[in-house]
C-alpha cells in the first residue's frame, strides 16, 4: 500500500478514485506515565512515556485505515491527514482520514539486473 500526504503519488496516475478510508483509536493515559510526566514537569525534558504512546496509537490508527482501503480493493491512500480530540478527561482519540484511489506507475521500471 503507497501511502501519500499529498494529493498524488510520484511517479504514478490516479486510475480510480474508492472512497474516504479512516481509521481511529481512543487511549487513556497511564497512571505510572501521568507520575513520570509529573516528575518530568519539575526536572523538564521529553516525556517518553507519552512519545511511546502516541506512536503506537498513530500506528494502530494507519493499520486500521489501510486495512478499509484494501478492503476497497485500493492500492493506495493520498491525502492522509491526522487529527487528536479529547473524548473525557484522560483519555484522547487519534484520527486518521486519506482517500483510497487505484494507481499506477507512469514510468516504465528498468529491469532489475539481478532478477536473473
């Protein structure tokens, strides 16, 4: 799956355009990283609890949108944008939208000189 923020994918034409995919996850905050970040707020510097946090939920997120453009029978997604909201105290959701279209190269591949 080719995964794009612009509108287009280098090299390649848009054949079909499917649909708008997403894909979300809501997370709490963790007791033991709300103390180490307190802790952190004294002394200053990053709060990698939360940097763990957030990249795994951005991962999970693209997983499952990408999972909704296959589902299309897409072959990429363009447009890709990322939101964050808070849901309650505690605990914030991850969103991620693109547009899943069909592509394909507009160049021709040189063969592969290995592939002998």
């Amino acid at each position: 799956m080719k995964l794009s923020n612009l509108e287009t994918i280098p090299a390649h034409v848009i054949k079909q355009q499917l649909d708008v995919v997403y894909g979300s996850t809501v997370r709490s905050k963790h007791v033991g990283r709300d103390f180490m970040a307190g802790l952190k707020n004294i002394v200053g510097g990053e709060l990698k609890g939360y940097t763990e946090l957030l990249e795994e939920s951005r991962q999970e997120a693209m997983n499952r949108m990408i999972e909704k453009a296959r589902g299309l029978g897409a072959n990429a997604i363009v447009g890709i944008r990322f939101s964050t909201s808070n849901i309650a105290q505690g605990a914030s959701e991850l969103f991620v939208y693109g547009t899943a279209v069909i592509v394909e190269p507009t160049t021709t591949q040189l063969p592969d000189p290995f592939s002998k």
